[in-house]
C-alpha cells in the first residue's frame, strides 16, 4: 500500500501520539546550575543582541523539520529541548557537513550513524535523511540517557563524545561531574536556542505563523535497479531539485542499484 504523507507533518497515523511533556521542565532544571547559569543568560543576550539574523534564519530553516521532530520525540520519551540540537549542529540543514566527517542534521560520525541503523556507501548517506537520522538521533539520546541519567550529562555527550565524558566522570569520582567550560557552554546555547524559539516575540523575533511555508505532500515508492532522477522527475511532474529536496541521503543524480525507498511529490 502507497504511503501519502506530509512532509512537514510527517506521518499522518503520527498525529494524535502522546508528547513527552517535559516541555520546560529540562531546561529550568539544568540552566538553575552554577555552572551553567550566568552562561545561559549570556548565551540568550548574545544570540538577541549579537546575531538576530542568524537566529532567524536557522528558524526559517527548522519550520520543515520541528515538527516531526517532536512527533519522534514524545514518541521516545525525549524532552522538548533536545528538538534544538540541530539548531547548533547543523542551523537545520539536512546536507550540513561538519568537522570529523560529521554529516546531516545530527551531525553524525559515520561509526554512530551505522550503529543506529543509517545506510552509507556510495549511493546513499541516511544521515541527510532528516526522517530516519531523527529517529536515529532519539535512539541515540534515550540510550545516552539510559547510561547517564542526566540530560545535561546526555547533551555533553551527544556534544564531547560518550568516552570522553566517562573518563570526566571517572576523573571527577563523584556522582556530579564538573564539566569543562566549552561543554557547558554548548549545553546553555542549546537551552537558550529552546528559550528563543519557544517564545520568540518575547526576544524581538517574528512570531512561528509568520515563518510557516506551504507543505510538500508526497508518497513513497520503491526504485528496484538504478534510476535517474530525471527519469523519475519526469514520470511524476515535478523536478530534478524537488526530487533530491526530498531525498538528500542520495548521493549523484540516480538511485541506487538495490531495492530503495524514495520519496516523490504528489502536489505537482
């Protein structure tokens, strides 16, 4: 059966699913820590005063994704504010490429990706993909958490690396660990993106509704060989560039030779 979805909604049977409804409570409890504390405020000043723009723009690029994002992320049990990671990772674009080989919204090593399910070879790379990298990336955080217990400790991490905060820890041979600065002041620019985007006329931005864009309906088939994507492009009515905006993990202009699933517009 031919799946039809919105992508800006994602699934449609999605709606109705329970959200984590910790929405705050995260973010109140981890930017009350002395460590973090003047280091939040600041970050709120900085990213209103210093780089309004900025801020706007990566806004005007999470409107595809936030969504979804939060769907997944009730799903799984993640806090509301960890929806905001691509906003300092990536400003919310799927085909971001970073230092380390990092790659996608996430910004995922290639070791992590594979160990969370995401395809890379020469044809695809599904840590573009923004529906199955979220799912990887909730997967990822539930199971950090599971190790951690702490959603500050979770984003240092997610941030610094799984191995370098046990050797903190170990180092610090105390339940709290004192995280160096640069890790700390990743965590309050996350918790002041939350901040921000949560309440943005608050802070002198424009108000969501204004940053919403029409959705792009499509369905899901399956490519049996090689195929290119102007072949598809002109089965279905649409364009190369539509095509490959649905399907950033596709790697060149065809896809791959094994059994695949891409996604075509039906509002064209």
């Amino acid at each position: 059966m031919k799946k039809i979805v919105t992508f800006a909604l994602l699934l449609i049977s999605f709606l109705g699913l329970p959200v984590s409804g910790m929405s705050g409570e995260v973010l109140q409890q981890i930017s009350e820590k002395k460590d973090i504390r003047g280091m939040y405020e600041r970050a709120v000043d900085f990213f209103t005063r210093k780089m309004p723009g900025e801020i706007e723009r990566r806004r005007n690029n999470s409107v595809k994704y936030i969504d979804f994002i939060k769907t997944i992320f009730g799903e799984k049990g993640i806090p509301d504010e960890m929806v905001y990671i691509p906003f300092i990772e990536s400003g919310f674009s799927p085909v971001s490429v970073g230092a380390g080989d990092t790659a996608g919204l996430w910004q995922f090593m290639k070791c992590t990706a594979v160990r969370y399910g995401l395809r890379i070879d020469a044809y695809v790379d599904e840590r573009k993909d923004p529906i199955k990298s979220t799912y990887a990336a909730a997967e990822y955080l539930r199971d950090l958490h599971s190790i951690f217990g702490e959603w500050d400790i979770v984003l240092a991490a997610y941030n610094a690396g799984e191995g370098k905060i046990r050797r903190i820890i170990a180092k610090n041979n105390a339940d709290e660990a004192r995280l160096p600065d640069v890790i700390n002041r990743y965590i309050a620019r996350l918790l002041a993106v939350f901040t921000i985007a949560e309440e943005p006329e608050k802070y002198g931005f424009a108000p969501d509704e204004t940053t919403q864009t029409d959705p792009v309906t499509y369905k899901e088939i399956t490519t049996m060989a090689r195929i290119t994507l102007g072949k598809i492009a002109r089965l279905y009515g649409t364009t190369v560039i539509v095509i490959k905006d649905l399907n950033p993990a596709l790697i060149g202009d065809a896809t791959p030779p094994y059994h695949y699933v891409i996604r075509v517009p039906v509002n064209y």
